[in-house]
C-alpha cells in the first residue's frame, strides 16, 4: 500500500513538474510574440491585451479561493480590481477608435486563448502547498508579456487610440511586476 501512495504523490509532482515547465514555456512564447506580432498590428494587440486582461481576472479568483498566504489573496484582489479597469479602458479606447474609423470591427475577446486557458487549468490543479509560489510564477510571466506587449505597441503601434491606452497602462503593469517579484523573493 505505501508504494501505491508514492507512486501517486510521484505522479503528482511528476505533473506538477511538467505543467510548471509547459507554464514558462508558453510565458517565453508569450512574450516573444507580443514583441513581434503584437507590437504593431492592432487586431493582434487587442486579442492578446484583452485576453491578458481575461486571464488575469480569472486566475487572480481561482487564487482568491486557493491561496494561502495573505498577501497573496490581496494581491490577487487588486489584479481583479485593475484589470477589470484594465478591459473597460481597452473597450473604451477600442469605441474611439471606431468613431474615428482608425481601425474598424476590432473586439476584445470574451474567452481566453488557448495558451492562457492552459494556464489556468494549471493554476486550478496545483496542489495547495506549491499554489502560491506557482501563482505568483505565472503572474511573473504574464505580467513581462503584457509589459513587452504595452511597450511595443506603445511605441510602434498602428492606432493612435490603443498605442495611447497602451502607454497608460504600462506603468501600472510595471508596478504589479516589482509586487510579485518582492512577493516571489
């Protein structure tokens, strides 16, 4: 009996492993194309901003129910509180952009991608003495992407509307980044 227990806690960090290295594998693939694809083209910039904006919100509640440090479930209560913000303020930028005609039938998307959907289903499955470190990994990782993604598309952008939003929302993505990486130590 004592073999079968450890042959499944093995399985289980076996698991854990390989979804931590799928995780920094997808950030660095993120993060990669928001410097590229992203950085220029509004149609690309606004899935991925406002998919980022999903992500963060719905990981930041599977952590309001899963965390076990303090700071943690604070943390995850303000990247609801700011990328809520975050979204409205990308639809708004998105309506002046259809007033203006700079970029007509863009929308933010509703459901996560793929790759963050992945992220989530990790988020959700990480057993609860190894969730707050993989928590604030991902929040890591997004948050670089979506830094590289504001920046880019800040400086390079098509739209003038979103490149804008872009610039305003750096700064506040910047701040979240050195919060977790005091947080992670």
């Amino acid at each position: 009996m004592m073999s079968y227990t450890n042959s499944n806690q093995d399985a289980g960090g076996l698991k854990q492993f390989v979804n931590k290295v799928g995780d920094a594998v997808g950030g660095m693939m993120g993060t990669a194309s928001a410097a590229t694809m992203g950085a220029t083209n509004a149609e690309t910039f606004v899935a991925s901003a406002g998919a980022g904006d999903l992500y963060e919100i719905a990981a930041a509640r599977i952590a309001l129910q899963k965390a076990q440090r303090a700071d943690v479930r604070t943390h995850a209560e303000m990247m609801i509180e700011h990328h809520t913000t975050s979204a409205h303020q990308l639809r708004s930028a998105l309506r002046s952009t259809e007033v203006t005609s700079a970029s007509p039938g863009l929308s933010v998307p509703t459901t996560p991608d793929t790759r963050r959907q992945t992220l989530l289903d990790h988020l959700a499955e990480a057993p609860a003495d190894a969730f707050d470190d993989t928590y604030l990994d991902q929040q890591k990782l997004a948050h670089q992407e979506t830094l590289t993604l504001l920046d880019g598309y800040g400086r390079h952008g098509d739209n003038p509307q979103l490149a804008s939003y872009a610039r305003g929302g750096a700064p506040m993505v910047q701040r979240h980044l050195r919060m977790i990486e005091t947080m992670r130590g």
